[in-house]
C-alpha cells in the first residue's frame, strides 16, 4: 500500500498543478495586449501613411492645376517665364522636399477633336520633351479647332516612409508616382507664342 501511494502521490500532484495552471489567470491581459499590440500599430502607422500620401497627391494636383493656369493667361511666354514655373510648383508642393521631379508645360494648337500640334514646351530641366509641330493627342472633349491649350504634366515620386521590407528595390512598391495633366484653354486672344523657344 505504501508504495502505491508513493507512485500515485506524483501524479496527483502534476494533476492539480495542471489544474491550477489551467485557473490562473494572471498575465492573461499582458499576452493578449502582446498580440495586438503590433495589429494596432500596423493600422495607425498605415492610416498615417494613407494620409501623407493623399495630402502630397492633393498638392501635385493643385501644383499642376496652378501652372497651366498661370499661362493660360498669357499671349507670349519666354524660356525663363517656362523656366520659372518650377518654382511655382515646388513652392505650392512646401512643406514637402522634392528633389526628384518632372515638370512639362506646352503650348497646343487644336486641330482636330482630340488631336493638336506643338506650338512650344519646356520641362524643368530647360530641355525641349515634345518637338514643335509634333502632333499629340488632347482630350476628346476639346473640340473647338484652332484653339489654343497649355498642357502641364508633373510626376513626383512618392517614398514610401513605413512598410517597407528590406531589400525591395525602387520603383516596386517602395516608390508610387504620384501624376497630374492639366489642360487649359487660353483665356485671351487666339494663340501664346514663345518668339525665342526652340
């Protein structure tokens, strides 16, 4: 009898000690709080993200938007008026640090519904991106012949700040272009010539 108790005696013992393993719950909140913990920062950091994001997309819009619309106001631009146009974009894109960028701004003749020739264009590096009376194509919407467009195109490369796994290279996930066109007609007169673009 005596040595049945001594075997059954541990067994017992490892059964209650389960058993009170099983009630306890001490440490029950700080487990669950490790576990969600890391969901709950992934949302916030991810709305920030979201939000940054959206806020620079809102500026390139209206930077692209505020530079066709400045020379849609014109009847005769230079290549440093053209030149200049870069600074009204960047200063419009404060507080955000844009080192990397495209700007093309171009003057257009329509000649057909959704067709126009090239009267002059620039992009921000003093450069010539569509040759003159090269023939682009236009919204179909613009209808009117003869009439004269400033088309604006800005791109800027947006970095992902949070989220992104090591080793991923540009240009996936880790860099979105952002990218605006704008289209306005010219306010007045019957064309905006550029004596001295090339």
């Amino acid at each position: 009898m005596t040595g049945a108790n001594r075997t059954t005696r541990p067994r017992f013992r490892f059964a209650a000690r389960l058993r009170r393993l099983a009630r306890d719950r001490r440490g029950t909140s700080g487990i669950e709080f490790a576990l969600i913990a890391p969901i709950l920062l992934m949302i916030y950091l991810g709305a920030f993200e979201l939000s940054v994001g959206f806020n620079m997309s809102q500026k390139v819009s209206q930077a692209t938007g505020t530079v066709a619309d400045i020379l849609s106001q014109k009847t005769e631009v230079t290549p440093s008026e053209l030149d200049g146009m870069k600074n009204v974009a960047l200063s419009i894109m404060a507080p955000f640090s844009i080192s990397k960028y495209t700007l093309k701004v171009s003057g257009i003749r329509v000649t057909a519904p959704g067709v126009g020739v090239v009267a002059w264009s620039r992009d921000e590096k003093g450069g010539t991106p569509y040759a003159v009376n090269a023939v682009v194509s236009v919204p179909s919407d613009l209808t009117v012949l003869n009439t004269f467009v400033v088309r604006s195109e800005f791109s800027v490369p947006y970095e992902l700040m949070l989220f992104t796994p090591p080793g991923m290279k540009e240009n996936s996930l880790e860099v979105m272009n952002l990218a605006e066109n704008y289209y306005y007609r010219q306010r007045v007169g019957l064309g905006i010539s550029c004596a001295l673009c090339k």
